[in-house]
C-alpha cells in the first residue's frame, strides 16, 4: 500500500486486572495499532481535577512525568507535524453518529482539525480536498479513525477515493497497521501475563472450548465476540484463520461503589508512537463493568460500569 510508514503511529494494549492468591496481576485482552481517547481522555482528567479538588496535582494519568501541555504538543507533532492545521483532518465514517464523537470535539479543539465523513472526500488525481468554511481545501495528512470492520458492513457508503490509491498524502495512523498488529497477533505472544490464544482453524483438539471466548479478529466494541462457542460453531465458520479462541479470564471484582457490587476492570495503556522517536506511554483508560463483558452495551442495565480514567503517584 503506498505512503506506508515505517511503524504505527499508535498503539493501545488492553488489559484484564485479575486476581492471584491476594494481589491484582495483569491479563493481556486485546492489542491494537489504532488511535484511541488521546483527546478525551485528557480532558476527563480535567473535569476530574475540577470536580474533585481534593485530588493532589501530583496523581496523574500520564506516564514519564510528561505535563499537559507536553502531552498535547506530542500529539500535535504526531498528527499534523509541519502542515498547516487546516490541511489536516480526522477522517471517520459519519463521526457525528459515532459512539467516539466526544473524543473527536476533544481534538478538534485541542488541535483546530476537522472531523470529516470519508464520504465528503473528493479525489483529484493523486490529491484528496475537503470543504471547510465554504472553501475547497487539499488535505496533506490524514488522522484515521475508520474501523475497517464497519466500513465492511457498509457497502452503500459513496467514497470518492480507494484507502489503496496512491494519494498524495501522509497517513497517521496507516490503515495496514490496524491489521498488522491486532488481535491477530495474540497467539504468537506467551508470557505470564497473556491467555492463550489460537487461531480458530488451529485450536487443540484436547482443549476444553467452554474455557474460550471466540473472537472475530479486525472487529472492534465486542462486536462479534462468542462467550459460550462450541465446536459445532467453530465448524460453522466460513474463515475459521479470521478468528481466534481465546482463553477466558476471571476479572477481580475489586473497585468498590456505592451501591454495593464491586465493579471489574480493564486498563488500557495508550502509546503515540512519533515519525522519528520511540514509542511513549503517554495516558490510559479504565473501562469498568458489572456484566458479562467490557462495554456499555453489555452493560446497559448497571452502574458504576463504563469509561473512566486511573490516576497514580508521581
């Protein structure tokens, strides 16, 4: 694919917090080379710092010591780097209608980019233009949020232009990363803190699939996700190598609330990776839940479940 970078400019890693004799370990879920909350996430912070005053300055979400402003200057000179402002734009599939909008205003006023529907690009030879305030502008760099698996399932969107074209312009966050390095990768990592993971057209024989959770690998927000497969399932599969079993594990329920139940948890640590650095740690996200799974829409009928942020000592 062309203009492919020489590494993704993003990377998020899921983890499951679980409980070990009497301490709380790490389970590795999910990894993916895809932009998450950077925007949002920073601004929970805020209103965190508002709300509860209490909170010290010195407990931070951040990793490394790195401040705010350093923060959203890295991301600055990550997304749009030497081009102008408005020669930069969020791209996504309807953003006003998706779950991540907030996310998205975050940036747009973090920044001064847009958020653009891909269906609003137009193409002239190798240059892509978007309308802004009544003018036709050229976009140079491309901030991509498209989930691929969404746009799969909706063949009746009009796009003016090929995510393979040779276009004349600079890809942050390239789309072949959000495969490369995903879900796909999780059967070639084993470490103690990893479940095992096996693709669904190699998975054991001997194995008990009731301790598995069978997962499509390029869908996103659970999507897809099989808590209870069985082999007759797995037989059903029409491409059995775009799955993985996973084997489950049990999140502690440890973060006290209110109304009594404790919730469980999962941490995502989210990394910006610059054209020419190293990757940096930079903030995370908590996603708590009551249910069965992570994720408001398993957890519709709860409280105390959902986004959130953790905060530690620096």
């Amino acid at each position: 694919m062309p203009n492919e970078s020489a590494h993704p400019n993003f990377l998020v890693i899921d983890f499951g917090i679980c409980a070990e004799s009497d301490r709380l370990v790490p389970r590795l879920i999910e990894l993916q080379a895809f932009p998450s909350l950077f925007g949002f996430q920073l601004l929970v912070l805020h209103c965190l710092r508002k709300a509860y005053p209490a909170i010290r300055r010195n407990w931070t979400s951040s990793f490394g010591g790195i401040k705010d402003h350093a923060y959203v200057e890295l991301l600055r000179r990550t997304i749009i780097a030497d081009a102008n402002p408005e020669n930069v734009i969020l791209l996504e599939i309807e953003p006003e209608k998706q779950k991540t909008r907030i996310d998205f205003a975050a940036t747009e006023t973090l920044l001064d980019i847009r958020s653009v529907c891909l269906t609003k690009i137009k193409k002239r030879g190798r240059q892509l233009f978007y309308e802004r305030d009544g003018d036709e502008v050229r976009i140079d760099r491309i901030y991509n949020r498209v989930i691929f698996d969404e746009l799969l399932r909706r063949p009746e969107l009009g796009i003016g232009f090929g995510f393979h074209d040779d276009l004349d312009v600079t890809w942050v966050g390239h789309p072949h990363w959000y495969f490369r390095i995903s879900k796909h990768s999780l059967p070639f990592l084993k470490t103690e803190h990893t479940s095992p993971a096996f693709f669904a057209d190699e998975f054991r024989g001997d194995a008990r699939i009731g301790n598995y959770v069978l997962k499509p690998l390029y869908s996103f927000a659970g999507l897809g996700v099989d808590i209870e497969p069985t082999r007759e399932k797995i037989s059903g599969l029409t491409n059995p190598h775009e799955w993985i079993l996973q084997k489950k594990v049990d999140y502690a329920a440890f973060v006290p609330t209110v109304d009594g139940p404790k919730s469980k948890a999962e941490i995502r640590m989210m990394f910006i990776w610059p054209e020419n650095g190293e990757p940096i740690l930079v903030n995370n996200l908590v996603r708590m839940s009551q249910g069965k799974m992570m994720g408001v829409d398993f957890n519709k009928d709860k409280t105390w479940v959902g986004s959130s942020i953790a905060l530690h000592e620096i």
